[in-house]
C-alpha cells in the first residue's frame, strides 16, 4: 500500500504559475529572474499558508535551474532541478528560526556563506518565521545581509512584519502576500477532487473556502478530513456536519419568525439548534455574519462583498429587500453586545434567549420611536412654547384736520380692574374698527369669530384673567397691611422659640444657634452672624424650616435674612498654651519645694 500523502503536501506548487492568488508576486519574480536583476534580500511576509514558503523554493529552484524557460521558470528535469526537488540540493539551505534562534545559530550560518556553490550559480538561503530571531542574532545578522557575497541570495519568510527590527527591513526587498480569495480556493479545490476523482458538491468547497479564512493549507487539510470521514464523498451536509457549521436555512427561519414577531416560534426554533449540539456562542455569531450579509445586499454596489454559497445568492438578496436598514443594524448592536456579555452570563440559555426576545419586538420598538419625519431620539427635550397673548384689534385715530387720516395709535392702560362681559368687548372693538366701504356687508363677531370657534370659552378666559388679577391685588393689599416690622426683642424671642424646639429635637445644631448674633437691618431683614464655616452650614441646613417658623411667629410674609461668617477673635474659645520645660519645673517646686533642695544638694543641671 502506498504511503498517504496530505494534499497541501501532494499538490505544493512547483512553478510561479502553479501558485493560487499572488499572481502579483509571482509575475515580478518571474520578471527579475528573466531580466537578471535579483536582489540579495528578499522578505516575504503575509498570513500563514498563502504560500511564503512554496515561493521561495520556487525562486531557489529557478535561479538554479541550467534551462530556464522564456516566462522564468524552472524546466524540472535538469540535474540541479531533480536534486531539489529530491531535496539532495547543496545550494538550498533552509532554516527554522523558530528554534534556531540564538547568535550561534547565526553565525554558524554566516560562517557557510563564506563558501561558494560547488554547483550551479547561486547559494540560497531560506529562513523561515524570521520574526523569531533574537535581538542579539538580528544584529549578528546584519552585516552579512547588507553586503553577501555575489553568490549568495537571503529569502526571509514571517507572518508578523511589524516584529522584526527596521535595519533588517531597509536591507530586504520586501513582497506582501495577500489573503486567498473564495473563488481561487474553490477552483483550486475543484481541480485536486477532480485529479483525485472524489465526488464534490460545489457548495461543499465554497463553505470549506469560506471556512479557511484566505488559507489554502488550511482549506486542503479541512477538505482531506471531510473525505476521511465521508468516505471519499464530499456533500454540503457532511461538510456542515463536521466543521460544526449551522445552515444558513436556521437562520433564514429565525428571520422569518422575528419579521413576524412570532416569539414562540423563534424559541422554539433555537431549542431544536441548542439540541443539535450547537453553543448559543455559535448562534449568535453565526446570526451576526447572516445579519451582515443581509446588509450587505441593501446595495447594489456592496452585494460582491458577500461571499455565501452561490445556492443561497438569491435568497439572500430577496429576503435583503423585505427588510428595512434601521432594523439590521439595531439587530447587529443586539447581537454584538449578546455575545460580548455571553462569557459572563451564568445561564447561557437563558441570555441567548433574551437576546431573540429583543430581536423579535425590535420592529415595535422602532415603529414607537418613529416620528412623522423618521426615527427620532427615544428622550424627547420639552420645548419651550410661545405665550398666549390676546389679540388686539387695530384703531384708527381721527386727526385734527378735516378729511385727513393718520396710523398712529395710541396705547390707554386703564389701571382699575373692569369686569369685561362679552357685549361691552362687542361694543369695544365694533368702535375701532373702521366702517366697510360695503355698507351692505356685515360685519362679523369679533368675540365669535376667530380660529376656534368658541366665544364662549374665549370670554370665559377674559372674565378669568380678570378675576385673577382682582384677586392678585387683593392678596397684595391685605398682605401688605399684615406684614409686622421686626424688633430685636421678637426676633430673639422667636429665636429662643425655634432653639426651644431643637433642643426637643436633641438636633445637633443647637450650639451654632445658640451662639449666633442676631442683627436687624431694616423692618424686613435681619442678619445672623456666626463665627466659623460649621456653624454657618448647621444654620443654613435648618434655613427652610427656620424661615417658615419666623414667617409665622414674627407675622411678616417678606421676612428675609442671610447668614455671614465674621471672625471674633473674643469669642473664640480659650484654650491654654502647654507649658515649657522650665515653667513645669517651676510649677513642681512651687507645690513641692523639697524638689528645689534636692536639686541643690545633688548639685543637679536641667536642661531647660
């Protein structure tokens, strides 16, 4: 039995054009090596098994090669061509910096270049993962990479460019190698089935593409797994079925549900994926991406951005078009926000739940949001509105001069308070009004007439405003003639009163009441002055009440006061300076005078 072989292996390019989607690359080595203008540095870097590697084999092999053709590539059957490709080559030599990563490693590499090919023109050397290396091997590295021998070619290979040093950068000819698309994966899929004579749905290879992410290493090892497991048949099913992958129908489904506000429905329909083994992680994500897509579809010109299964193509653009952007979108912020909380979530179930919850009231919440104009903010700012003004008739005043008119006006402000029926207002603006050059034409109710059409309620407000107002100065009059001045003997008896009733309190502020001075500034203001921030703030909490109390007590509604803080230096409170050393020994000898005689006959010094 033959030994098995992996695809990525078996089908490795062996010339620039048998390599997928870098046609960019491979068409400008072509070029140098037909024009014999090679660097002695080259750097490719790009994601991982998009052929870094594979090109620099094919470059290695090709400038050796003794019959290259007119395009620049390699013949494959000269000597120095089957010695590579049996990988009995003395000229290439490969190197993995991933585990050859110290200085010695490095010279032990730069020792060799000092010796020339034995055979053939060039001395390749191709270090692969070159991100790896230390920073010590870097700069071991760089003399001999700015200035190789003539017979010496560098071919560096990394999938993380911004970790090597910028010095190696500027001594490389650097080549970007791009993603591999969809549609490049499926045809290179398609041509490897065939050679192998595997049965293969097209939509199978565009979901193996789709899952490969731009990898054609990845996509052959998915593809050799799924034939294993399949038995050398390759369907759309199998292939959702072992890359765990949900199909799209779900979701299609559960759209339909949510369109439909059909919450049971929904629910249930996530029960039956939860049973199939599917994480709620899965589901949102997945819904995410068709979500996307949907979006992707509402334009014209963004519809190549969706990469599905060509079977699904038109099924996407026709469900795109029954539902609106607004509704995509907020279901995307939905989606997201679910799963970057969906970690945290104790019960998983239940927070996917939640989520469908939203989705499928979410075109309700929108339609309350709406405005005649569109959607509108949910907070809504109260504007400010114009004042009701009554209207005023113009008048025409008469002037002096015989059979002459004028357009001024003048303004009377009757100061008393009228009561004004509707037949006097009738009467009042009938006057003003000029009379009709129609004498036939009748003039209408000015109290009746207007936009509203109720004269009732409008003369209803008149009389009201009027009744307000006699009211208003009423209230002023009588409150006016209420109003007692303040004396300072009522006013401490009233604030004897109000400390009376904190102390039954037990409140704290009592002290800062009782030390208060009270000053009467005029018949309606007085001024309380404390002595520090404390007590003005125990003061200024007890304000409210302490103003409606002395309202009453005192009977004077235009009661006002305010507190300050005025620095007393005889009433702060008197405390002892401490005594110095000398004072305290004096102090003892004054209440012990045996102190004193002992000190003398010990013959003692005090350090004062």
């Amino acid at each position: 039995m033959d030994k098995f072989i992996v695809s990525a292996r078996k089908y490795r390019p062996q010339t620039f054009d048998t390599v997928v989607g870098q046609s960019h690359i491979t068409t400008t080595l072509k070029n140098a090596i037909r024009n014999k203008q090679l660097a002695h540095a080259f750097l490719f870097c790009g994601p991982r098994g998009v052929g870094k590697t594979t090109c620099a084999r094919i470059l290695a092999k090709t400038i050796n090669c003794e019959n290259q053709t007119k395009a620049g590539e390699a013949c494959n059957t000269c000597q120095s061509c089957v010695s590579f490709n049996e990988g009995t080559s003395l000229n290439i030599h490969e190197l993995d910096a991933a585990s050859n990563n110290s200085v010695d490693d490095i010279r032990t590499l730069v020792d060799q270049v000092r010796f020339a090919p034995q055979a053939g023109q060039y001395k390749v050397y191709i270090i692969d993962e070159v991100h790896m290396l230390s920073s010590s091997a870097f700069n071991a590295f760089l003399k001999t990479l700015e200035e190789p021998p003539p017979y010496a070619i560098f071919i560096l290979a990394t999938t993380e460019k911004h970790k090597i040093l910028p010095t190696i950068l500027s001594r490389c000819q650097i080549f970007d190698f791009k993603r591999i698309t969809v549609n490049d994966t499926v045809q290179h899929l398609e041509e490897i089935v065939e050679k192998e004579e595997i049965k293969a749905e097209k939509a199978a290879l565009q979901v193996i593409a789709q899952k490969s992410e731009g990898c054609m290493r990845d996509a052959l090892s998915i593809m050799d797994k799924i034939v294993s497991f399949t038995n050398g048949e390759l369907t759309y099913g199998n292939t959702l079925e072992h890359l765990n992958i949900l199909d799209a129908d779900y979701y299609f489904r559960l759209l339909e549900n949510i369109q439909q506000q059909d919450l049971s429905g929904a629910m249930l329909l996530y029960d039956d994926i939860n049973r199939k083994g599917f994480e709620g992680d899965l589901v949102v994500n997945g819904f995410a991406e068709f979500i996307r897509n949907l979006l992707v579809c509402k334009d014209e010109r963004a519809a190549s951005l969706l990469e599905v299964v060509e079977s699904f193509k038109e099924r996407y653009l026709a469900a795109a078009q029954n539902v609106s952007a607004a509704v995509l979108i907020s279901a995307l912020n939905i989606l997201n926000e679910t799963e970057i909380n969906y970690k945290n979530a104790r019960n998983k179930k239940l927070h996917v739940e939640l989520a469908l919850i939203k989705l499928c009231y979410l075109q309700q919440a929108i339609d309350l949001t709406a405005g005649d104009s569109g959607l509108v903010k949910k907070k809504l700012v109260e504007r400010a509105r114009p004042l009701n003004f009554r209207q005023i008739a113009p008048f025409e005043v008469k002037s002096n001069k015989p059979g002459t008119r004028t357009n001024e006006a003048k303004l009377i402000i009757d100061e008393k308070p009228t009561s004004v029926t509707r037949s006097s207002l009738n009467e009042r603006i009938t006057s003003s009004i000029p009379p009709s050059k129609n004498h036939g034409e009748q003039v209408p109710d000015p109290v009746s007439s207007g936009p509203d059409q109720h004269p009732v309620s409008r003369a209803g407000k008149v009389s009201a405003l009027d009744k307000i107002r006699q009211q208003y100065q009423g209230n002023a009059g009588s409150g006016s003639a209420s109003n007692q001045v303040i004396t300072d003997d009522e006013l401490k008896k009233a604030w004897q009163g109000y400390i009376q009733e904190l102390k039954d309190k037990r409140s704290p502020a009592v002290p800062s009441f009782d030390m208060a001075e009270l000053l009467v500034k005029d018949e309606n203001t007085f001024e309380v002055i404390t002595t520090n921030n404390i007590e003005q703030k125990f003061i200024e909490q007890e304000r409210n009440k302490l103003f409606a109390y002395l309202k009453e007590t005192l009977q004077n509604k235009l009661l006002q006061f305010t507190v300050l803080v005025v620095d007393n230096p005889d009433r702060r409170p008197k405390t002892e300076a401490p005594l110095s050393s000398k004072q305290q020994f004096q102090k003892m000898v004054d209440q012990y005078p045996l102190v004193k005689e002992l000190k003398d006959r010990l013959k003692l010094d005090l350090d004062y």
